[in-house]
C-alpha cells in the first residue's frame, strides 16, 4: 500500500500543473459535451504511458532522442495553431446553452482528446519518463503498486475537473462569461504555443 501511496502522489502532483490537455477537459466540462468520453480517454491514455514508462523505460530513454522530441514540438505546435485560430474565428458566435444539443460529433471530441493527449511531449516526460525513471529501481509488485496508484490518481484528477466544471456550468450561462473564458483559453494556448515554439528554437 505504500507504494500504491507514493504512485497516488507523485503522478497527482504532475498532472496538477495547468497544462493544454486539463484546460481541454475543463472546457469540455462547462459545456457539459461529451465529458464522460474526454475524462475516459484521457485517464486511460495516462494509464497506458504511466505502465510503458515503467516497464519499457530502458527502451525509451534509449530511442526518444532530441530529433523524436522536435517532431512532437512541430506536431503540438500546429495543433495548437488550429485550435487557437478556430477560438478566434468562432469567438463572436452565440453559444448555445442548450444541454441536449450536441453540436459536435463524439468521433470530432475524441480526435481532440487524443491530440491534446498525445501530441504533447510534456505527457510523455511526466508519465513515461518520470515516473518510469522513477519506479526503475522497484521490484515488480512495488512496480505494479506505483501504477495503479498513479492511474487511480489520473482517473481521479480528469474525472474530477470535468464533472467539477459540468457542474459549475450553470454559473457560466451567459455569452459574457464565455467570451471571458475564450479570452482566457486563447491567451493560455498562446502562451503555449510560444513556449513550444521556443522550445524548438532552442
């Protein structure tokens, strides 16, 4: 149980930090939109990264090199680039607050869920990386223990913040408050998408 607790925390404590994919999932949230699908695909990618980086953590620190990183940079950094500019162009259109229209398809809300999991490097340094690197030196059932807790705590967090922010929706009703949000979307990927660009030049 020790290390179940140790998993919890460590993996908690990396996925706290407000990044492009939570921003993603608490958007989804306060639309109330396919929320039950975002928190799932994203806990369970996470599980799936969590287990490869402790079990396959040799094998790639071996293979990601800098080239592997550049290339997710690049693929981020245009994902990112599309999701700002359709911010942008739908950011004066009147949002519709009308739960059981679902105006955009479950296939379209999964293809972004995934993008915003697995185009980002960061997914990959926090859960395979770290956490492989840093279970290494466990024996395999304090392994299979650091897994599970740190997977139950992504199940917790995602699952958390999108039905936290379902919930919260009620008290964002209006086309001000939404454009509030925008702006705050749009500056954050901004921001993001900087941070990576740089990230390349550098």
């Amino acid at each position: 149980m020790e290390y179940l607790l140790i998993g919890f925390l460590t993996s908690l404590s990396l996925i706290l930090a407000i990044g492009a994919q939570n921003i993603f999932v608490i958007e989804q949230g306060l639309k109330k939109q396919n929320v039950f699908l975002v928190c799932f695909v994203c806990s369970i990618s996470d599980l799936i990264l969590i287990f490869l980086g402790i079990f396959l953590f040799h094998y790639f620190i071996q293979y990601f090199n800098p080239t592997i990183e550049l290339i997710f940079n690049i693929l981020l950094l245009i994902f990112l680039l599309h999701f700002i500019y359709s911010k942008i162009k739908s950011f004066n259109l009147k949002v519709n607050f009308n739960n059981e229209i679902q105006d955009i398809s479950k296939f379209n809300i999964f293809i972004k869920t995934l993008g915003f999991t697995y185009l980002n490097p960061h997914v990959y340094s926090d859960t395979v990386f770290f956490l492989g690197n840093f279970s290494k030196n466990l024996i395999f059932n304090q392994k299979i223990l650091f897994g599970v807790g740190a997977s139950i705590a992504s199940f917790v967090f995602f699952f958390l913040i999108g039905y936290l922010s379902s919930y919260l929706s009620k008290y964002a009703q209006s086309d001000k408050v939404w454009k509030v949000i925008n702006i705050f979307i749009i500056s954050f990927m901004s921001l993001l998408t900087i941070y990576v660009l740089m990230d390349i030049i550098n």
